[in-house]
C-alpha cells in the first residue's frame, strides 16, 4: 500500500479551491504575484495555497499560530517550484515572530492573514513594504476587528476584504466549524462523555452559538454567559442557561470560551471552579483563560494525558485545562481544524478574495470592504453545484412584485 501525498485527503473535500485550480490553471490570472498567506498549517491550508500557486501565483507561507503547524504538509508544499514556507512544525514564540518578518522581507504584492498577524507586522515595522502592497484578506472575527481599528485611525495602507464577515464564511466557519471542531476535540482528548454534562459556553456569536447548540445537541446541559444583553437574550430564547461567569464557575463541568476576547476565566472563577473541571479555550489565540492566574494557584501541575494540563489546587480540587488555553480545535494533540467542506468554502472566499483585489477590483482605495454579494453569491451558487443541489429561480411576476413598492395590484 503506497502513501498519499499530505493533502490527498482534504483535497477530496474541497470541490470549490479545486474547481477554481481547473477554472484558472491555463489563464493563471495571479501571475507576476506574490501572495502572503498567514494561517494555520495543515491540509486544508496546503489546498488552498496549492490553489493560489495553481492561478499563477508565487506564494509564501507562514503559520498564523505556532502551535498548530503540520510538517508533512509544510514540506510538502515548500518542495514545490514557487511556493515557499517560513515554518516548521514545534516552532517558538520567537522563532513564530521571526519567521513572520522574514516573509515580510520578501515584499509580498497581496496578503491573506488570519489573526491579522502579517497585516499589522506589515504596517508596523516594514512600511516601505506596506506601500507596495497592493491589497489583503482577512479571514477571521479577531483579526478584522484590528483590521477596522487600523482603518479608524487611518494607517491602513491598501484595502483589506473582511472575509470573515461574508456570510458565506461566518454563517458556516464559525456555526459549524468551530462548533463541531471544538467538542470533537474536547472528546478526544478527554475520552469523557459530553451527555449529561454541564456545558458552560462564554460567548453567544457565531462560534458560541455553535459549540452551544451542538453541546446541546450531544445531550448536554448548556450555560451559556455573555456581556451583550441582546446576545444573552438570543442564548436565553434559544433554551440555554445565561448566566454570569462568577455564577457559571461552580455550575460547570466543561468551560469553553468562544469571545476572541481576554480575560474571560480567570483567578475568581478557578476559585469557584468544582474538582476535576475542564477548561478549554474554542476563540482567540491563548488570551481567553487565564492560565498563569491558574498556575498561582496551584501547588502542584501534572499531565495526565496528552493535551490536557492539571493544575492541583492547595484544597484538593484538579482542574484541568485543554491544550495549554490555546485554541483546542487547532493546537491539541488530535486537532485537525474545521472539517474540511466547511473550510473549502473560507479558504474559496480568501481566494476570491485575492483574485477579485488583485484583477477585478484594482482601484479600491485603502481601506476595510465587505467582499462584495456578486462573490459571495458566487461561491454559494459553487458550493451547491458540488453537493448537486438545486434550489428556484424567481419568477419574472416574483421578481416585479418584490420590486413593485406601490403594490397596485394589491388583494385588499
Ligand atoms: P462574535 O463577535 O460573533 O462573538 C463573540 C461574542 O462574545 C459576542 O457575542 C460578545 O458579546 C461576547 N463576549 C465578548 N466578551 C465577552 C466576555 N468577557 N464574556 C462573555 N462574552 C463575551 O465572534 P465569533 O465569530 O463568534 O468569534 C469569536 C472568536 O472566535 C474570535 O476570536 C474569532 O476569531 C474566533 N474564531 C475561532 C475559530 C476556531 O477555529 N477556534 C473559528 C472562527 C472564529
């Protein structure tokens, strides 16, 4: 039995990224470019920087977490004639940051970030780089949220696509994606039951919606805390549990934290926190729990299993946190990422993305944009070619009555 290449797999589950590798592998549009690609490392990533490569493109890459690089797929990709890699798997903090600039030297035309890592590198210590850069992608909630900070203090040096905030990405990536990565990855690394458990959710957006409603789903209790009162609302009617943190700590059995921002677990909510509790971060990068407050509490830390980290607290009490509150979906030992088909419809928008800033749309001043509804629709109309599925057309006296304001053909 002969071996598959690293990105056999994942290229079976991506349709979209290859239906546009057979759409532009003769016109290949993205030549004489260099596109920057920041994300995590791993199959569904390779796809689309093959898919890029394929269009014509010069790519090189660099992961976007240090943790969650997959070397096979990295050396896989950088053997390629015109893709290069600034990556290695079981990278430092340092050697994460360093390997970033080092990309950045090579003054990339285009980039497509997650996290806003390379964007806000780009801007703040390779200027000169900045003013050539001709435009960016942004692909995730935290990193567009930077994204539009840099826009209002108006030090944005080319036009960014939010990619994140399309519906085409968000309404699946962060619902199901995050949702199903996130507890899938939470049951293999504890082989612990997730029917019956108290589930305490912090955040109801996107992801949390998800990972809530699957919870549920799976046959768990679900608490859900929040700091909008109209997010609370929606987890409220939605049959969850709201409530705060402070009171959510002892109520809980597994904590997942789904804000993208910092601080939510923290030193008074260990204290709360019941024997054998497990703590796992499913948003933003390490920022979410609180682990060195953890760490201050605890006498003792073991491992008592790959991927989880036990903090024995002075009165007995274990807590246990997932893949060091790194995002447990991405950096644990099972973690494979968002299943590949929710994934090849994100990474068809960052392409679109690319492909529409740097032949379309060349005259964009800079600046944050919505990827435009003509691409979005798009990519929806692909993705239900490739599942065979067809839906209605609206007819010619549909279209004229949604359109009729005046209503004069009105019943009453
Ligand atoms: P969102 O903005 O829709 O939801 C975040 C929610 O958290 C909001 O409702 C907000 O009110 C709430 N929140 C903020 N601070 C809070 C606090 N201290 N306590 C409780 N709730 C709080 O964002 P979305 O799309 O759900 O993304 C959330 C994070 O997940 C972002 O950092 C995003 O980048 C990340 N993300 C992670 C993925 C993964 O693979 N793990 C995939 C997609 C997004």
């Amino acid at each position: 039995m002969s071996q598959e290449d690293p990105l056999a797999w994942a290229r079976d589950y991506c349709p979209i990224l290859r239906s546009f590798q057979a759409d532009h592998g003769d016109d290949r549009p993205l030549e004489d470019t260099t596109v920057a690609v920041a994300t995590h490392l791993e199959a569904k990533s390779g796809v689309l920087i093959e898919t890029l490569h394929a269009a014509g493109a010069e790519v090189l890459f660099a992961p976007s977490e240090p943790q969650s690089t997959h070397g096979d797929v990295v050396d896989a990709l950088d053997a390629v004639d015109g893709i290069t890699a600034f990556a290695w798997e079981g990278m430092s903090d340092e050697e994460f940051d360093e390997q970033q600039h080092a990309l950045l030297e090579e003054e990339p035309d285009f980039i497509l970030d997650d996290g806003c890592e390379l964007i806000s590198k780009v801007h703040a210590e390779h200027p000169d780089v900045a003013e050539t850069v001709i435009g960016g992608g942004e692909q995730t909630t935290a990193g567009v949220t930077r994204v539009e900070a840099m826009e209002a203090e108006g030090i944005l040096q080319f036009p960014v696509y939010t990619v994140n905030d399309t519906p085409m990405k968000h309404y699946f990536d962060n619902v199901h994606g995050t949702g199903e990565s996130a507890l899938t990855n939470v049951a293999m690394t504890t082989n612990t039951i997730l029917s019956g458990k108290d589930v305490v959710v912090a955040g109801y957006g996107y992801c949390g919606r998800g990972v809530a409603r699957k919870a549920r789903g799976m046959g768990a209790q679900t608490i859900v805390t929040e700091v909008d009162p109209r997010k609370a609302l929606e987890a409220h009617m939605d049959g969850h549990r709201v409530m705060s943190m402070g009171e959510a700590a002892s109520a809980g059995d597994l904590f997942i934290t789904t804000t993208g921002n910092r601080d939510v677990i923290r030193e008074e909510h260990f204290e709360a926190m019941a024997d054998g509790a497990q703590v796992a971060n499913a948003g933003h990068f390490d920022v979410e729990i609180v682990v060195d407050d953890l760490a201050g509490l605890a006498e003792e830390v073991t491992e008592p299993k790959a991927g989880i980290t036990r903090y024995h607290l002075a009165d007995g009490r274990r807590i246990n946190v997932l893949a060091d509150g790194r995002l447990v979906n991405l950096t644990g030992p099972y973690s494979q990422g968002h299943p590949a088909e929710v994934i090849d419809m994100t990474h068809s928008m960052m392409f679109i993305a690319a492909y529409d800033l740097i032949v379309e749309n060349t005259d964009l001043e800079p600046g944050a944009y919505a990827i435009p509804d003509r691409l979005d629709r798009a990519v929806a109309e692909r993705k239900l070619e490739t599942l065979d599925v067809e839906i209605d057309g609206l007819t010619e006296s549909q279209r004229e009555y949604m359109t009729d304001w005046e209503h004069e053909e009105s019943a009453f």
